[in-house]
C-alpha cells in the first residue's frame, strides 16, 4: 500500500484545520496545534497536512525550505484535489465557509464527474470532485 500526505504551510495552523474539518468533514489529529495538523478521514486516511510558515524545532530551522516563507500561494503550482461520496454536501459545506469560489459546481473536463473549486484561508485553490468508479 502507498500513501500520500500532502503538506501545505498556512498562516494558522489551528484556523485552517477548523476550516479543512468543516469542508471535508473530517477530523483531525492534533487538535490545538500550532505547528502541525493532520486532516484525516473517519478510517484514519490522511488527506492533509497543515504545517505553519517558518522555523521550528530546537535548532530554530526547519530541514524543508519551501515551509519558510510565505509566499503567493496562487502562483506556486499547487492545486489540492479532494474526491468526495458527498458531493452536494460538501458543496454547502463550501459556500457555508464563506470562502472564495473560483469555480461553481460544473462538469469536469478530466473525470466527467462534477466538481468545483474554492480558496482556502491562505489562499490555495481547492477542488472538490464527485467521486467516481475507476475503470467504470
């Protein structure tokens, strides 16, 4: 089995782990932390990672760079992608954040399902798909 963790730096780790709970309905791992969070679903799957910008540790530094300075996160070629049961759900989960839509639920091109994209907290585009059969 192989698995990925995506991990993302936001500006508050504790605000976007309330946020990524909400839209994804899902829990996290270290509850009140404020360097690191894991969002993961009710069987346990990590589908996030929240680590905060800048140094941490004893040593003061941090051994991944890209983690240290914020920077514009809509220009660093990063799209998070959740595929989701509960499509419609998830979709007024969405507008009740209040966040940025940048794409209303529609079509997608790639999986022929629906889908729909947002900003979250720091700014990173957020795509929520209709989960699908592979190989259907």
């Amino acid at each position: 089995m192989k698995r990925v963790w995506p991990i993302i730096a936001v500006a508050d780790v504790r605000a976007s782990a309330k946020w990524y709970m909400a839209l994804l309905a899902a829990k996290q791992t270290h509850p009140g932390g404020p360097t690191f969070d894991q969002i993961v679903d009710d069987d346990g799957t990590v589908l996030v990672c929240l680590h905060h910008w800048g140094p941490t540790g004893a040593s003061g530094t941090h051994p991944w760079a890209t983690l240290l300075t914020p920077g514009p996160s809509d220009e660093n070629g990063l799209l998070l992608w959740f595929v989701v049961d509960d499509f419609d759900r998830a979709w007024e989960r969405a507008k009740a954040l209040g966040t940025a839509i940048e794409e209303e639920p529609n079509m997608d091109n790639g999986t022929g399902k629906p889908a729909f994209v947002i900003r979250d907290l720091d700014g990173y585009h957020v795509a929520i798909n209709e989960s699908w059969t592979v190989g259907a």
